[in-house]
C-alpha cells in the first residue's frame, strides 16, 4: 500500500487525481479537504426540481417541469407543469397544475383529475315478511261497554307479544341477508395497503316496519274475554343491490382491491301498544291494536356487512348483508349528513356537513358514518379540507392537523388522536414556515400551495 500525504486545499489540483470524492471543508478554522461517502442515488441529470421521498427514493423533474424522473430512470412526460410529489406506498402521486398523475411500477400513469372515476348505484329490492303475534289471553281488563278502548294493563300485555314479533320479523330478514328498519348505508374502495381510494356518501334505506294495526278476535266466557289465536304481522325487508361499472383504467382496476359495503341501522323501539275494544254479537268481540314505535338515536357504530374484491372488474350482485355486530348504547353518533367537502388522510375523515356551515366534523375511516369531534372553526363556508404536508411527529405527536380553505380565509386545525378535542385558528402570513410550499404571502392575503389526494391542484 503506498502512503502519500494529502495536499492542502489551495493546493489540490484535481487533474493529479490525488483521491476521490474530496471535498472542500472547514477544520478547526482552516480550510481542509476531507472525504465523503457515495451518494445513495446517482443521477445523470439533477434536474430543476428534487423531491426526495420518506421510504429513499428521489424524484426529479426537469427545468421544463415535465420530464420526470425517479432514482434517475425516467418515468414519463407529465401533462402538466409538476407541483409536488408524495409517496403512496409503492405508488408515487405526482402533483402538477392540472391535476395528480401516478408513477406506478416506475411507469408515469396519466389519469384525468387524479382521482378514480367510480360509477356505482345502491338500490333496495323489497320482500314480505311476516311472524306471528300469539297476544296474552284472557283479558285482564273489565269490558262491559260495546266499545271502548283497550285498557292499559291490556296494552302492556300486547306490547310483550309485539316485541316477540317483532324480533322474529328480524331474524327471518336476518336470514335471507336483508334488512328491515331504516339503516345508512355506505361505500368504500381500499387498496392493498388498507388506504381509501374511493368512498361514497351515505345513504338512507328503509323505512319504519311492524307498525300496523292487527285485529284479533275474542271471545267471551264467565264474563271474561279471551283472545282466540294467533294473528301476522305484516312487514317489508329489504335487500341491497350493488352496481359498479367496469374501470376503463387498468391502473384502478389493479388498483382497487376491496370494496367494503358500510351499515349502520337506525335503532327503533317498541314504546308500548293502543288498541280498541268492539264488542260485535253473541259474547264475540274484535280487538284492533298496534304496535308504538319510535326511531331513536342510532346505537353502534357501522359495520363492514359485505367485502368484494377487484370492484372495478365490474360488479352487479345482491348484498348479502351479515354480521352488523352488537350496539354499544354509549357510541357517539350523528344525524344523516351531506358533506360540502371531504378529506381523508391516514384513519382520519374529515368533513363539512352542508348544513352545518363552518363547521367541521371529524370521523375514523373505519367508521366514517359515526361523527367523533365537531367543532365551528369559521362564520363562512368551508370549500376544501386538506393534510399539510409534514404535519405528525415531533412536538406535534399525537395530533393531527389540516387546512380547511374557507369563505373566511385559511383555518389550521387540530385534533387529539383520541378525538376528544379540537382547535382552530386563522393561518397568518407570518407564521409560514415552508418557503417551499408558499405561492405568495401578504398580510392582507396569505396563499399557500398544497397538494391533497381530493384535489390535488393547489387550492389559495
């Protein structure tokens, strides 16, 4: 092994080729040449634009802002000047003026708007059911007028009968994958690493069943009437019928591995029974009573009811609906709701109810039906919800954090991971801390550049 001495840096002359990968440094206040390790990544040409991904590997695009490259293979051409990149498991989405565009297998992947289009219709399709009422017999209740009403200790005993029948009702619709109250039903696509690609609003189905008036007939003995038999209940179940047309993408297509139907029954009780005694002919009597039922607030969270795979193939099938689980009577749960924006990031949906302007409410991607955290953030209307980049770990651990771009102007909010709490407050031009990440910024109007998988074109 030869040993030679490194010269000082004025005098390096790098056509001698004294060693490689040398570079100018300070050392204890003095100019120094000291050696570097390789580059994980080599690119012919660094381009005008890196972006350097959390799993290692670095984007780069060129300075006509189209030309892109990963780990120095190229990709493809964008269709549009490129804004930003994020990694998206083994897929990279690439952001650019007109839309997101995906890197998939190193190939650039061309997609209008970004996002998959998903042509997919729920329907019900409607039977007759029916069970057996056997009503509580003799009559405790005193009839001694023609007609008159049944008697509250009566309809107690009714009501027992009814919630017999009415348990019946649902197990018989149980039994064929169908329901029979209302319930919200609604859709998610996930791919193979459990992350939405696409999700439906929910929809209501059904309505109230077990309601009806049903006649008995009685009959009297020793001055007492007893009911002579069993009578129906009539009701209508409910089969749900799913429709997805098939993806002219192979990339979604591929994509898109499961679909999973959502359920979450409204919850309605029997509150008791009402009826009318009428004394016909020769000790003979007719009793025309109902069943009192109230919809009350949901119990339990939604429940996956059905999975399919490769949606996108093309699907038109009935969905057997199974396992909807046990009510937890202490979940939190929320009134039907139409959303002005959505945002998912993580386990985490976000929304804007329509109704609700300002507001915005927090629910878990698992869940998506059950709202967890609301909270009003502004006086106007929120337009889009979006994930900052680089917005967990570090001295926010723990919390998660979106922009919702308002009517009002632009609002940081916070919330625990447990979502039991919530903050908000205006974004000011000074607190902007990514040069990187800002088109402009005044104090009459701060604008910031984000890129988000609902809509990844900057929004200001």
């Amino acid at each position: 092994m030869q040993n030679f001495t490194l010269p000082s840096a004025a005098e390096f002359n790098p056509a001698e080729n004294y060693a490689e990968n040398l570079r100018p440094a300070i050392v204890a206040g003095q100019n120094a040449l000291l050696p570097t390790g390789m580059p994980q990544v080599v690119l012919n040409s660094a381009g005008a634009h890196i972006c350097p991904l959390p799993d290692g590997r670095i984007v780069s695009v060129a300075a006509n802002r189209r030309l892109i490259s990963v780990d120095g293979v190229e990709a493809g051409t964008l269709g549009a000047d490129f804004r930003c990149a994020m990694a998206d498991g083994e897929r990279i989405a690439v952001f650019t003026d007109a839309g997101v565009e995906w890197i998939d297998a190193g190939e650039l992947q061309q997609l209008q708007n970004g996002a998959v289009a998903v042509e997919l219709s729920l329907s019900a399709l409607s039977a007759d059911i029916s069970a057996e009422v056997n009503p509580p017999s003799p009559l405790k209740g005193s009839y001694q007028r023609l007609s008159t009403p049944l008697q509250t200790v009566d309809c107690q005993s009714f009501a027992l009968a009814f919630q017999k029948g009415l348990t019946a009702l649902s197990a018989r619709a149980a039994l064929r994958g169908m329901l029979m109250q209302p319930a919200l039903v609604s859709w998610r696509m996930l791919d193979a690493n459990g992350c939405i690609v696409a999700q439906g609003a929910p929809q209501r189905f059904g309505s109230i069943q077990g309601d009806g008036p049903i006649v008995f007939s009685a009959v009297k003995s020793d001055q007492t009437f007893s009911v002579k038999g069993a009578a129906l209940m009539q009701g209508r179940a409910y089969a749900l019928k799913i429709a997805v047309q098939r993806s002219e993408s192979e990339f979604w297509r591929r994509r898109a591995r499961t679909l999973e139907i959502l359920v979450r029954p409204d919850c309605v009780k029997l509150t008791g029974a009402t009826g009318y005694f009428t004394e016909t002919s020769g000790g003979n009597a007719n009793l025309t009573v109902a069943p009192l039922l109230a919809e009350t607030e949901p119990e339990g969270n939604a429940t996956i009811a059905a999975r399919f795979d490769l949606p996108l193939e093309g699907l038109d099938t009935q969905v057997f609906i199974t396992d909807l689980g046990i009510a937890d009577p202490e979940t939190e749960t929320a009134d039907e709701f139409i959303p002005d924006a959505i945002c998912s990031g993580g386990n985490i949906r976000a929304y804007a109810p329509a109704d609700r302007p300002g507001t915005i409410a927090i629910a878990r991607a698992s869940d998506p039906l059950t709202l967890r955290l609301q909270s009003h953030i502004c006086e106007g209307r929120i337009l889009r919800i979006c994930v900052p980049q680089g917005s967990g770990g570090g001295w926010n651990y723990g919390r998660h954090h979106l922009l919702a771009f308002t009517t009002a102007g632009i609002i940081a909010v916070s919330f625990d991971s447990a979502l039991r709490s919530i903050s908000a407050a205006p974004v000011a031009a000074d607190c902007i801390m990514r040069p990187d990440a800002v088109a402009s910024a005044t104090d009459d109007a701060p604008e910031i550049a984000v890129g988000c998988s609902q809509d990844p074109a900057p929004q200001t």
